[in-house]
C-alpha cells in the first residue's frame, strides 16, 4: 500500500496531520508539491513567492536530512497529481487543508476525481483552530462580531495534542518526475528588488520556532503595550510563517498551556487574541466569501471613492505622500517586505479616507509586496480600517497620522529609520511650507480631505 502527501501552505514536518497518518497501514510514502504556475500566481503575491521558495528549500533539506525526498514538479495541480496516483498506482492521498478559496476548489475537485477511481482523500485541518464550519450562533448563523465569536471558538477549541514528525523509520517510495528549479521558477515575478529580504528574514519551519522562543523571551512578557509601538520589535513576527504554515496556531497555543488551569498574563492574553483574528478573519472569508474582493457590510458598495486617483495611488504605493509617518511605512514595507501593524493601519486610513481611493487598491498592493500576505487577514484589514468590514473603525473615526506620529513614535525613531530625507519632512505641514521650497509637501491637505471623506460616509451610514 502506499501513500502521498500532497503539500500546499503546510511546509512543516511538525504538527502535520497529513505525514503523521500518511504512515500508518502503509508500506511506503511519497511527498510531493505540485507548482501550479497559474494556481500559485492567483494565490500569492510577488513576496509571497519569494518566501515560498525558501520554505520550500528548507523543507526539502529538513527531508533530506531524515533521508526522505521532497518532489517538486510543475504541473497543473488537479491534472498532475492524478497523473501520478494512476502512474505510480498510489493509495490514499493525504493533505492539510488549504483554507484559501482557489484551494477549496481545487481540494474539492479532487476529492471529487478521486472518489471516481475509488481513492481515497484523507484531509486534515490544523489551518484553523477549529472547523469555521462549526461555530454557529444559538440561530445556526454565523457570527458577524468578534467577542462572541472569540467566546465561542474558544470554547470548542479543545487544545489539540502538537505532533512530532514519527520517531520511525518511514519506507521512501521515489517518484520519477521531472523536478524544478525553484530558484527559476520562483523568480517569475522577483527581480533585485527581493535579494535584500535575505538581509531581514529567515524562512522555514526552525526558524519559526527560533522566532517563536525569542518572542517568548524577549517581547511577550510587555506585548501589550510595545506591540503598537512601530520603532520596537515588540510582536513576534511569525505572520509570514504562519501563512505559510510551517508553524501552526496550536502549536502556539500550546506552548501557553492554555486550558492548564494556567492563569495567563494581560500579554499572554492579549497575544491569544490576535492568534484568534486571524481565526476571525478565516472565519469570515468562510462564511462570506464575497468580501475577498466587496465589503462585508454591503452598504458600502455604493461608497464614492475619487475616480481619478492614480497619480495619488503611485505615490502612496512609493512613500512619496509628503506624510512622514505615511512614507516611512510605504519605505518599510519596499525594504522589508513587511510593515508593522499599527503603520498598516495609518497607511490603510490614509488610502482610503484621506485619499478616498478604494480600499482593493491598497489590498492589491499589500498583497503583492507584504510577506505574510494573506487573503483573509488582508482583506479582514483593510475593510475593518475602511470602515466597511465586521467590527469596523466607525466611519467617523479617521486616524490623523500626525496625531498617530505624536502618540506611537514620539521621538520619530521609526520615521528617521525609514526616510533618508527626514530632514525635509515638516513637523506639521504647515510652518515653513509656503517660504521654503526644498521641504516636501503632502500631497493632500489633511483636514479637507477628512471632511469630505466624513460627508460621503455619513451619506450611507
Ligand atoms: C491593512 C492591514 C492589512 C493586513 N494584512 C495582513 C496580511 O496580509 N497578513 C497578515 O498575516 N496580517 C495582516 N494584517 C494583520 C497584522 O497587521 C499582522 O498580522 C501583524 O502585523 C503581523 O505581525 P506579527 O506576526 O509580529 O504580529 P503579532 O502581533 O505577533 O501577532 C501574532 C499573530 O496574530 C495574528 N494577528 C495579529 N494581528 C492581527 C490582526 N489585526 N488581524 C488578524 N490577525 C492578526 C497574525 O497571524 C500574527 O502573526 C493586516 C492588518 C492591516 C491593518
């Protein structure tokens, strides 16, 4: 008898259903990840592709080390892996599940092709906390606010055991198939503009877990107060780990002893709870997954954005908005390919409520440049900042990013960190301005383009 397992955005040897039971009843097991060229440019970003590489190379030598063979082929993921089950007369296929929709689809379809030849598709979900599937309100719908929902998932997420990659031999059937080069394949849409993540980033299941320690060292025991304080490395920065899955959810949780009777810290809690947006966001791109690309609140589609923003959407996208707080997260996120989270949201409400410019713009863009770039958590962001998603920033609350500078980098540590030219940023755009022409001038007059942005949202709140 024997199996495959089929990997996506789990590439992890640990806390890996789909290897564990890959093993059992079974002679002999093959891994395979199957690049879907069109699949895999739908589904992640141009970041996003660079990191996958990596990961993909660390798995492979994490494998090899355990004298196991990682197949990386080229193909279309449907029509490929069944070419291979029939060739190589396979079994039972094994996967995590991938909880991105193209994912869905396509597992669905399998599963479906899979049944016609009678084989099996065993699929597993450590992607969530707990199935969305399962969290219904006491009316069977789904909920539309994050508190009880985090209430209730908690309740039903009884902390899974975290596995370890089996003790045991496992019997290594080789496939013959024309493996990539992911160091081509995956430059499709990488130039110089990457090499420099190298500098910032450590892709891979052990560095995960090397982030992961460190946080739990250094950060975790302040996270509540240095998590917003974007000049700090207060947060932990697993995102791009975990949209990668080489680090599950609940391997996190466990290292809390979270149902221990063990009594968490406001941190250790508040840490818990932003492991559970993700969930939410899962959650409601599960439910309603019209909101990958339209607001969850439907109103809102009727919102009138500026037409004529392109020339403003290429200097937000480039950190020329002549707003330093603004600039010096755009130059950030250019750099390193990731920003901060509380500099995601100034960026976000600059977009779209100073420069009235559709909040999809701004997702595209953090889609293809953000690492950790992932469908539910980027589109649950940028709606919530835009005033249009589940629990959202009423429409009344517009961030002023001068105010957010004062509060969160006081001493402008972060801004003089990611601006070369911070010298010829004003304090507060006003004073100098008008005599000197060598300072930049924001390309927007803040307190205008607040008010205009307040009289079209009060128009359809
Ligand atoms: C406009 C906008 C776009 C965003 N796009 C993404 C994205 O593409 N991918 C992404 O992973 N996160 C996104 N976020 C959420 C958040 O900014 C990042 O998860 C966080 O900054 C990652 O850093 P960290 O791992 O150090 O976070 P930590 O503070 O250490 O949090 C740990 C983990 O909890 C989760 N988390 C934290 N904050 C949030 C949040 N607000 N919503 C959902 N999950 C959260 C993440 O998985 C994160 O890795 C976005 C937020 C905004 C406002």
């Amino acid at each position: 008898m024997k199996s495959l397992v089929l990997f996506s955005n789990d590439l992890r040897l640990n806390d890996n259903d789909a290897i564990n039971s890959s093993i059992k009843g079974y002679d002999s097991t093959t891994f395979l990840f199957v690049f879907d060229k069109n699949l895999y440019l739908k589904t992640h970003g141009s970041a996003n592709l660079w990191w996958l590489k990596k990961s993909l190379d660390h798995l492979k030598e994490n494998l090899k080390g355990k004298k196991i063979t990682l197949h990386i082929i080229q193909g279309d993921y449907i029509k490929k892996t069944l070419e291979i089950i029939e060739k190589y007369k396979f079994d039972s296929v094994f996967i995590n599940q991938n909880k991105h929709p193209e994912f869905i689809k396509k597992e669905e379809i399998l599963k479906l092709s899979l049944k016609r030849i009678n084989i099996n598709l065993f699929a597993y979900n450590k992607a969530t906390l707990v199935d969305p599937a399962l969290i219904l309100n006491k009316t069977g719908d789904p909920y539309k606010v994050y508190s009880p929902f985090y209430k209730n998932c908690k309740l039903l997420y009884s902390q899974k055991e975290v596995l370890k990659f089996p003790s045991i031999n496992i019997r290594n059937f080789i496939i013959e198939e024309k493996e990539i080069d992911t160091s081509k394949v995956f430059s499709i849409n990488n130039n110089k503009w990457s090499e420099k993540f190298d500098k910032y980033w450590s892709p891979g299941e052990d560095n995960a877990h090397i982030s992961l320690e460190k946080f739990f060292k250094s950060s975790l025991s302040n996270y509540k107060e240095v998590r917003d304080i974007p000049s700090v490395s207060g947060t932990s920065k697993l995102s791009p780990h975990l949209r990668f899955g080489e680090i599950t959810t609940n391997q996190i949780i466990n290292h809390f002893k979270f149902h221990d009777n063990h009594a968490l810290s406001k941190h250790e809690e508040h840490f818990i709870k932003e492991l559970y947006w993700r969930e939410f966001s899962y959650y409601i791109l599960f439910h309603f997954p019209y909101v990958i690309d339209k607001p969850f609140n439907k109103k809102y589609e009727n919102f009138e954005w500026e037409v004529n923003y392109k020339d403003n959407l290429e200097k937000w996208k480039k950190g020329n908005t002549g707003i330093r707080i603004v600039d010096a997260a755009m130059n950030e996120l250019l750099e390193t390919g990731w920003m901060h989270n509380r500099t995601r949201m100034i960026t976000a409400s600059f977009l779209t409520k100073n420069l009235l410019i559709p909040w999809q713009e701004g997702e595209k863009w953090f889609r293809d440049n953000l690492l950790d770039a992932d469908i539910a958590n980027n589109v649950m962001g940028w709606q919530w900042v835009s005033g249009c998603g589940t629990d959202a920033a009423p429409y009344f609350r517009i961030f002023n990013p001068l105010l957010q500078e004062k509060k969160f980098d006081p001493d402008n540590i972060y801004t003089k960190k990611w601006l070369n030219n911070f010298d010829l940023y004003t304090d507060d755009h006003e004073t100098d301005l008008l005599t000197n022409n060598d300072l930049i001038k924001p390309i927007i007059n803040l307190s205008n383009s607040r008010n205009i942005a307040l009289e079209r949202f009060s128009k359809i709140k």
